[in-house]
C-alpha cells in the first residue's frame, strides 16, 4: 500500500530465495497508490474511491497473474507463492484463501490477519509492542517507563502550566496551546514508540521511516 519502488528497495528475502527456485519475481502495486490510479486525476472522487478496497485489490491480482503467465509465454501451472508482510501479508493469505486455483502459497510475515472487531482483542497490538519493550529490559523497566510517561504527559497535558512544561521539554516549534494540541503530541509520541517497535531489524533500513 504505497510506491512500489519503497517495497522493491527494502525486500531481501524474495531475492535470496528466487535463484535457488528459478523463480520469476514480480511486484504488482496496489490500486490506488503510487502511479496505480485506476481513473488518473478522478480517481480519488467520491464517486470512484469506493473501488479502493481490499477485495478489489485481490481481483486485480487475481486477474494479472494468469494474464501475466499468458504474456510472457509461461505455462499456466507453474506455481505462484504470494508475499506480503502488515497488510500485504493479510492480502497475501486471503489471495490463498480467495483464489486457490491461482495461487499456490502464501508467505506472509507481521500480518494480522484476524484483528477485526469480533475476532481479536483491539488490545493485540499496543500488548504486542509492550512486550517488545518489556523484554529489552529485565523486569519489564522500559515498558514500565513508557507507559508512565505517557501518563505523564496526558496528565501535563490537561492545565496550561503543563503544556507549557511540556512545550519546553519537547523544544517545540509552537507551545501547546489546548489539550487537543497536548493530545496530538502524545499520538506522534506513540507512533514513534509503535514505529521504534515495528521496524526494529537486525539491519539498516529507512522503510516507512
């Protein structure tokens, strides 16, 4: 769900496991990001952004890959293996699910694919980067930590000598001003712990940076 150039410059595992398969290795963009619009200039319309969805995206997959077999002269029954990591992945094991008879796997890596309401608790993922946090530490001190400052700032977030103290600590551009504005900066504190948690590879990488 983006350029798809972002997704080609940080994949490692395709690449390494290609050569050994004799495996073609093929990126499809998904409807509606990076130069995929599917109506050019309209297409973010209120009309024609209904067709941004998942299942549509699956149909457009559905639809490139025995056209793309056609194409390029390959037999039909070579075997297609589907990846996807966050919500690639989830569209990756529902493209397995939905379309068995055109794809014959599916990898799929960080995909949560039961976090819907009725099927998982809307807890999973703040649990998941806690404990991401409480196991760098014994004792589960930095999670620990974490989640008092964020008390912390909510609580200074509500008087204005607060935010002003806030205001300081965080060498902001603009004083916070309202709680809303309070409540902003605690949300970009916790993408950053969220993002920290996510992207935290045994490597360098400026993905979703």
């Amino acid at each position: 769900e983006g350029d798809i150039e972002m997704f080609y410059h940080n994949t490692g595992l395709m690449f390494d496991l290609a050569p050994k398969f004799r495996a073609l290795i093929v990126f499809a963009e998904h409807r509606y990001y990076g130069q995929s619009l599917p109506m050019g200039d309209k297409s973010w319309t209120p009309d024609n952004i209904q067709y941004l969805n998942s299942w549509q995206a699956l149909a457009d997959y559905a639809l490139l890959i025995p056209d793309f077999k056609r194409k390029y002269g390959m037999s039909m029954r070579a075997p297609v293996i589907v990846f996807g990591g966050s919500y690639g992945g989830m569209l990756s094991t529902y493209m397995r699910i939905k379309y068995p008879h055109i794809v014959d796997g599916a990898i799929a890596s960080s995909a949560p694919v039961t976090l819907f309401e009725g099927l998982a608790s809307p807890k999973a993922f703040n649990q998941i980067i806690t404990k991401d946090y409480a196991d760098v530490l014994p004792n589960r001190q930095c999670s620990s930590w974490i989640q008092k400052a964020f008390l912390l700032v909510q609580s200074l977030g509500q008087s204005t000598s607060g935010r002003n103290i806030l205001s300081q600590r965080f060498s902001l551009c603009s004083p916070l001003k309202t709680q809303n504005d309070a409540y902003q900066l605690n949300s970009f504190l916790y993408n950053s712990i969220a993002y920290l948690a996510m992207l935290d590879y045994p490597y360098e990488t400026d993905f979703l940076q």
